[in-house]
C-alpha cells in the first residue's frame, strides 16, 4: 500500500516503512512516549478480553486474520496515526 504521492520522496513507502523512518530521525523522548501510549491501548484492549473471557476467542480470530486485507489496514492506520502524532509534536 503506498498512500503517498510519488513524487514526495518523503512519504513515499509504506505506512509502516515511514513509521520506522521518521521514528529513526524524530525526537526520541516523543517517539518513546507515542510508542507507550500504544501499548497501553493494546494492554487496555487485551485486559477487556480477559476481563470478559474472550482471550481465547480471541487467539483464535486472529490467527483466522492473519491474511485479512482488513487487519493489515488497520495495522497501516496505526502506523500513520503514530506517524501523525510523532511529526505533530516534532514540529
């Protein structure tokens, strides 16, 4: 998936390429922060599913998705919104 204009060689790639590419370069007291509220997104959902009993539910949806077009998008607007908060704060 490449979201971006060709001809902006910054943007151009991947969501998860550009991700990794800025987070290289940006200031790493944001990028560490930014990263930290994803995990605690994600410790948030996991500790739903346990709370519910839904964690084996769960590991077995995922692995049905592992080649799901929808949860590599999802995985893509992750990586920009991380992208978007790092540069945001960076400027």
């Amino acid at each position: 998936m490449n979201i971006f204009d060709e001809e902006d060689d910054q943007f151009v790639g991947t969501p998860k390429s550009n991700f990794f590419s800025i987070a290289k370069t940006a200031n790493e007291n944001i990028v560490e922060m930014e990263i930290d509220k994803m995990f605690r997104r994600f410790a948030v959902a996991e500790k739903i599913l346990e709370e519910k009993g839904l964690e084996e539910e769960h590991e077995q949806l995922m692995r049905a998705m592992v080649i799901d077009k929808e949860l590599d998008d999802r995985a893509n607007s992750l990586y920009i919104e991380l992208v978007g908060n790092i540069v945001t704060q960076c400027e």
